[in-house]
C-alpha cells in the first residue's frame, strides 16, 4: 500500500508540490507523514463513494428511467468516487488552515509573556541566546517547541538572526514578524537589550487589548450577521415551505371545471402546478448550506480581520440552521395541521 501511495504522489503531484505540503502539515503540527494521508484518502474515498452511490440508486432513484443503464451506471458511479475525493481534500484543506492559524493565534497570545521572561533573563547577565533558552516553559506550549529549535540551531552553529527569521517565515503573523525585527535591530544597533524587550513585550500586550477592543465594538455585526443567517433564514424557509403546503392543498381541493372556460388572464388551468415541495426542500437546504458557510467567514473577517478562523465555525453552523430549519418545519406543520398535510 505504500507503493501505491507513492505512486499516486507521483502522478498527480510534483516532488516540488510534495515538498510544499510537508511544509504546510509542519506548520500546523501535522505529524502524519503524506503518503498515510493519500492512503487513508484512498479508502476513505472508496468506501464513502459506495455509500453515497448506493444512496443515489436506492434513495433518489437516478436510473429510473434511464435508456442507458450501465453507461448511467458508470457515471454515477465514477462521480460519487471523485466527488467524495473532492469533498475530502476541502475538508483536508480546511482541517490544515485552522491548525495553522491555531497554532500562529497561539504564538502571538504567548509572545508578550514570553519575552517578559526574556528581558529578565538579559537584566540578570544572559546573553541573549541564554535568555531564549531559559525562558520556555512547558505553558507556552507551540512557541515554546519553535524557540528551543531557535536555539539548537544556534547551538549547532548557525547564527541567532537567521534562526530567529526562519522562525518568523514560517507563520503568516505581521505580529510575530515585526517583533523579532525590531530585536534584531536593536541587537546590531548595540543599545539595551533588555529595556528593548520589554517596550516591545508591552507593545504587543497593548497591540493585543486594542484588537479585543475593536472585536467587542463590532460585536453588533456580527449578531446582526449570525442572527439573519442561523435563525432568520431557517425560519423564512420553513414558513415558505408551509405556504407551498397550504397552497397546493387548497388548490387540489378547489373545483376548477366549471369556470374553466372563462376567459381571463389568469391561468386557471394551471393553479397549484408551482414548486414541489421536495424540490423546495433540497433548494432550501442548500441555500441554507451556503448562507451558513458564508455568515461564518464573514463574521470571522469582520472579528478577526481573516476568513480562516471562520473555517471551523462552518459545520458548527450549517448544524445549526439545518436543526431550526427542521424544528420550525415540525412546528408549523403541527401548528397548522388542519389546513395543510
């Protein structure tokens, strides 16, 4: 099997390509190695594609009908295939961009402590590569592993400002970037070090306060945003689908023969012949998958500045509205149960 994987990694993807996800799978604390993925991917690809095929010829019944039978067969089936591959590497994609901007969130909430604990490491006579080393702690977790690698390195030989901008590369964070420059600024200008430190901890503390402000004073988007898609929406929807209800119930009932050949402008003949209703259930839940997935991405643009952390919200709330959505519907077809089935 691991010579299949190897060979999938060889035809679809380039030793550069490889390269580049490894990269990511090591930014977001990923040690699973790419060919276990490919091949767990593989299976999990086959075994959900045979599941959602059986669906489509049970359930939805696509080949009834059908002049084409096996050529049908085949298509659908090579589609559900490639349609969960597809589905699985978004879902792959996503799982990675949350790792890694937990992990760069993370970092930048322990920076200023940490280099708290750096300045008064370089007060009490360490030189600054001393001061990196005795100042991780187990509580600073991710930026704790990155700074004892900071420091191997320069152990083994490599030069402190180069460890330090590898480090910085590695993350997408202007935060993170900019501190450590303007310490290696600082450093090569020969001023104090240790009162440099500390203005640039209490800068990023400050940087910090100033972001949580400006998150809570657009907080009333945000409800505004969350409440239109997770409760407006699933609610307009359901009393929507209700109406259609009614309305082809009363119209099956009405007696339409006798005024049929009047002549008029309305289409008399053709009253209650709208939307299905399962047509206007499988609209409906897709609209509301889409509105769910945009309001979590937009929502995390306007707290965050970036749609990534918005990513692991999207299932919380496709979740969400689909259950109100569901709920609503059984309460309205209680509530109205003499009018409509």
């Amino acid at each position: 099997m691991l010579k299949l994987s190897s060979t999938v990694e060889r035809i679809f993807l380039s030793k550069n390509r490889i390269e580049k996800i490894r990269h990511q799978f090591i930014l977001a604390g990923i040690k699973t190695g790419i060919d276990t993925v490919i091949k767990r991917l593989f299976f999990f690809s086959l075994g959900l594609g045979v599941v959602v095929f059986a669906a489509l010829l049970l359930i939805f019944e696509v080949l009834k009908g059908s002049t084409s039978p096996v050529l049908d067969l085949i298509i659908y089936f090579l589609t559900s295939i490639f349609g969960v591959f597809a589905f699985l590497l978004i879902l792959i994609y996503m799982y990675v961009v949350v790792k890694k901007n937990s992990r760069k969130k993370q970092i930048e909430e322990l920076l200023s402590d940490y280099l708290l604990l750096v300045s008064a490491n370089v007060s009490a006579g360490m030189t600054i590569d001393q001061a990196l080393w005795y100042a991780v702690r187990k509580r600073f977790g991710v930026l704790a592993e990155e700074m004892e690698i900071v420091v191997k390195k320069t152990m083994s030989g490599e030069r402190l400002n180069d460890a330090l901008i590898e480090f910085t590369e590695k993350y997408d964070s202007d935060v993170l970037k900019k501190t450590f420059v303007l310490l290696l600024e600082g450093m090569d200008s020969g001023g104090e070090v240790s009162e440099l430190i500390n203005k640039i901890s209490w800068s990023v503390k400050e940087n910090q306060i100033i972001k949580k402000e400006v998150a809570s004073s657009v907080a009333s988007y945000s409800i505004f945003i969350l409440f239109a898609a997770l409760v407006a929406a699933p609610l307009l929807f359901a009393l929507s689908q209700k109406i259609i209800v009614i309305m082809s119930e009363l119209t099956k009932n009405l007696d339409l023969s006798s005024i049929a050949s009047v002549k008029t402008q309305i289409p008399i003949n053709s009253m209650g012949g709208g939307i299905n209703v399962t047509d206007f259930k499988r609209f409906a839940a897709s609209s509301l998958v889409i509105t769910a997935t945009f309001a979590a991405m937009i929502v995390s643009s306007v707290k965050t500045g970036t749609i990534k952390e918005g990513f692991k919200n999207i299932p919380i709330y496709i979740a969400i509205s689909m259950i109100l959505y569901l709920l609503i519907s059984m309460a309205m077809a209680g509530l109205f149960a003499d009018i409509g089935a």
